[in-house]
C-alpha cells in the first residue's frame, strides 16, 4: 500500500455502516409503533371485555328479579289473608332490602305519579289524582323502575 491509500479515508464501510444504522433505527421504530399499537388495541379489547361482563352481569340480574316478582307477590297476598304470616313480612322485606329490590309507594292517600303507577282504573272526577287502591305492589331495582305498581286512582 502506497501512501497515499494509506491517507485515503475508508468512505466505503463508513456509509454503508450508516445506512445499516438507518435502517436498523426505522426498523426500531417500526416495531415500537407496532408494539404501542398492539398495547392500545389489548387495552381496548380489556375494557370492551369488562363492559360486556358488567352489561350481561346485570342482565342476568335483572332477569332474576323479574322471575321473583311473581313469587313476592304470592307472598305478600298469602300475608294479606293469613295473620299468623305478618312475621313473614319483615323477613321479606329484609331481605328485598338485601337485594337493593324496593317497593315503589303505592298506599292509599298516595298522589298518583305515572313514572312509578299505571292506573288500571279512574274513579270521581276532581282535580287530584291519588291513589285508592293497590292491586299489584311495584318495584324499583337498583334505583330504577322494572315494574310500575298497578292501582286504581281516585280523582278528589
């Protein structure tokens, strides 16, 4: 090797050694974006998971609830007619309690309100609507409505 070689500088290596490392840094970068990519949609499927658990878990439910009201209401009529029952009463409403299950107010004197009753009957004709009887108690569940008490209403 002459001298002057020996003083050319090596350009050859050095700019393929760099177009290594630029290649080497946008595949760098392509599998990061892949990476976070991958992250977002896992945490997505995550929280849909989660919601759809929580959405058919109250399905669920609210489905029993609904399959119990029938049996509330045989109870509650065979407390009406047999005294010896009235003991049975506090257990029940104990335990509608327990499973956040609430009667909406429906007794007599009650101001008739069509969010919470259905009147099955209208009777008078004042001006004040309440309530004069109740033939089938109504619910609310978890703060919400699944069943309006049905009543007759007497205008006053």
């Amino acid at each position: 090797m002459n001298k002057d070689e020996a003083n050319k500088p090596v350009e050859e290596p050095v700019a393929q050694q760099t177009d290594e490392a630029a290649t080497a840094e946008a595949k760098i970068t392509e599998l990061t974006n892949d990476l976070q990519r991958t992250r977002a949609d896992f945490e997505n499927y995550r929280r849909q998971a989660e919601a759809q658990r929580e959405h058919y878990g109250s399905v669920v439910k609210n489905t029993t609830v609904m399959k119990l009201l029938p049996l509330i209401d045989d109870i509650d009529r065979a407390i009406a007619v047999n005294e010896s029952l009235k003991p049975l009463e506090k257990s029940l409403e104990k335990t509608l309690k327990e499973l956040k299950l609430e009667r909406i107010e429906s007794k007599a004197g009650t101001v008739f309100n069509p969010d919470f009753h259905d009147a099955v009957m209208v009777e008078g004709d004042g001006e004040k609507e309440v309530v004069s009887e109740t033939l089938r108690s109504g619910y609310k569940y978890e703060g919400e409505i699944i069943r309006p008490a049905l009543v007759k209403v007497e205008k006053k």
